[in-house]
C-alpha cells in the first residue's frame, strides 16, 4: 500500500498573469506619457518608478521613483525631469483599467521603467 503524497501548489501569483497586468498597466500609462525636452545623451536614462494600486485600480499610494540607470553628473537636471514626468504620467492615467479578480494575485504593487528603449 502506498502512502497519498501531498499535492504541491506553487504559492503566489501566477507570473504569465502578473505579466500580461504589468505589460497592460505599461500601455495605459504610456498613452499620458509626456517626455521633457531632452539632449540625445539625455536618451540613455532609463527611469524606474514603483506603482502600488487599489483594487479599483487608482493609486494605493504615490509612485515612488526607486532609480536611474544611465545618469552622469551632467545629467542629472535632466534626469529629474524624467522622474518627474514618469510619476506625472501615472498619476495622470489613474485609474488603471486592470483585473479586479487578479489583485491579490499580484498586481497591487510592481515597477514600472521609462526609457526611449522601452516602457513596461
């Protein structure tokens, strides 16, 4: 006789859809997006802003900018204002259009980056 074994559930959110809330959020808010004027080196920066969000989909608390990848000394004016136009363009499209039904699963609180790269 052999004994049942447990069944062994990953815990948390499931990724694919944490991914496709993310990549949603990314394009709701990339329509309020207002770049600064920039220099071309400017370009390079690359802005990462922690969101947290209700499940109503408005803000939880304000953005948070957690960092800049590619900021010189000389950049730095420059890298202000994209912070500051990141946290302006998730303010502006609040409220995110996302799964109610997926909020405990994830989607309350993630980052979003800025760059001339990419946004997501």
């Amino acid at each position: 006789m052999t004994m049942p074994q447990p069944t062994v559930r990953p815990s948390g959110p499931d990724p694919e859809t944490v991914r496709q809330v993310v990549m949603s959020a990314a394009q709701q808010v990339r329509r309020c997006y207002r770049p600064p004027r920039l220099t071309r080196r400017a370009r390079g920066i690359a802005t990462s802003i922690s969101v947290r969000y209700a499940i109503d989909g408005r803000l939880a608390q304000p953005p948070a900018l957690l960092r800049q990848d590619g900021v010189t000394p000389d950049l730095r004016l420059e890298a202000a204002q994209l912070a500051q136009a990141a946290i302006e363009a998730i303010t502006r499209c609040t409220p995110l259009a996302l799964p109610q039904e997926s909020h405990a699963g994830g989607w309350d609180e993630f980052e979003l980056t800025f760059g001339f790269a990419a946004v997501g």
